[in-house]
C-alpha cells in the first residue's frame, strides 16, 4: 500500500513556492520549469532506473473531486502514456477543506514497463495536481516526502524560496491498495 501525508513537515527541510504551493523539492532530482509545471528527475544510467515527478499550476476547480481527478487523468496521463488497463484509485478526506483523489497504472511505455500516479487535490474552487513516473519502486520515498511536504496557499505568479523554519501540521494519509506496490514492473 502506498500512503502519502500531506502538511507533515519535518523541521529543517529546504521549502520552495511555485504558483501557490508550498513544497519540499526531492534532493538530488534535476529541476525544469516547463510551461504550467515544474518537472524534477532522477535516473541512475548503469541500472536504467529513472523517477519523474511533475508539478502542475494551480487551476480552478470544477467542484467536484472526482471530476478533476478525471479530467486531469484524461488531459494529463492518456495522451502522454496511453494506459490500456483500467486504473486503481482512491479518495482521502482531510479535516480541511481540501481533498485528494489518487490514481495510479502500470503501463508499457518507451520500451519498459513503467508505474504512472497521478494526484489530484482540490477544495472545490481550486486543484493541484502532480504525476509521478518510475520504473521501479526505488523512489517511492521521494515521492511520498514530496507529497507531505506539499502546503496550499494563495496563488502567486513568480515561485519563491522560503527562508523559515517550518511548522508542524496534522497529516492525513492518502492510500492506495496493494495492487500498486506489488505490480511485478517495480519489483
């Protein structure tokens, strides 16, 4: 199973904005600012094993979780990975008024076996979203520390990098089932 924790902050971590969000970027990863996401990659050349993580702008939301989650699978995941088989998915509730949707898909693409998770997260006037893509199970953490550390504030247009110590808050976990972690390409 594999649970994400949103707003749980460890004391120390390095915080930058980009359009509203406040996160932790993944140590080690390359950063690219492309049009309307950040993508952070990581990839180990003599094993082949590589992870991407793309950070999407902040959009309005349609006011319904599940409809942003679905227009954001068939904008953001179809086109690009084309996935044949049904996805497993899963909703959290947090005691905010944000919610997330998660769903995830294994999928043959540029001659490998690969993992695509897309998370979406909305309030109902507004939805973040971030894919995560890996062929293999190696960054899983990465990908867990960079949802915690995931905060929602106003939007802005220009990301910042925040100098303060970061504060404490409650997490609420978002799970996906079994199905994910043990698909046979990430072992």
């Amino acid at each position: 199973m594999v649970t994400l924790f949103f707003g749980n902050h460890i004391s120390g971590q390095h915080l930058e904005k980009y359009d509203g969000v406040t996160y932790s970027p993944p140590v080690g990863w390359s950063r690219i600012e492309g049009l309307g996401y950040l993508e952070f990659t990581k990839g180990n050349s003599s094993s082949g094993e590589f992870g991407k993580i793309l950070l999407y702008k902040v959009k309005p939301s349609s006011g319904s979780l599940d409809n942003d989650f679905e227009e954001d699978w068939r904008i953001l995941i179809v086109p690009e990975y084309q996935p044949r088989e049904p996805m497993d998915s899963s909703k959290t509730s947090f005691k905010s008024k944000w919610n997330a949707m998660i769903g995830a898909v294994s999928i043959f693409y540029q001659n490998q076996n690969q993992a695509v998770v897309l998370v979406t997260i909305s309030n109902g006037q507004r939805k973040i979203s971030y894919v995560f893509v890996s062929n293999t199970s190696t960054f899983e953490r990465e990908l867990e520390e960079f949802g915690s550390s995931l905060e929602f504030g106003s939007p802005t247009s220009q990301p910042a990098i925040l100098a303060q110590p970061l504060i404490h808050i409650p997490c609420a976990p978002v799970q996906l089932n079994q199905r994910f972690t043990d698909m046979d390409i990430l072992k």
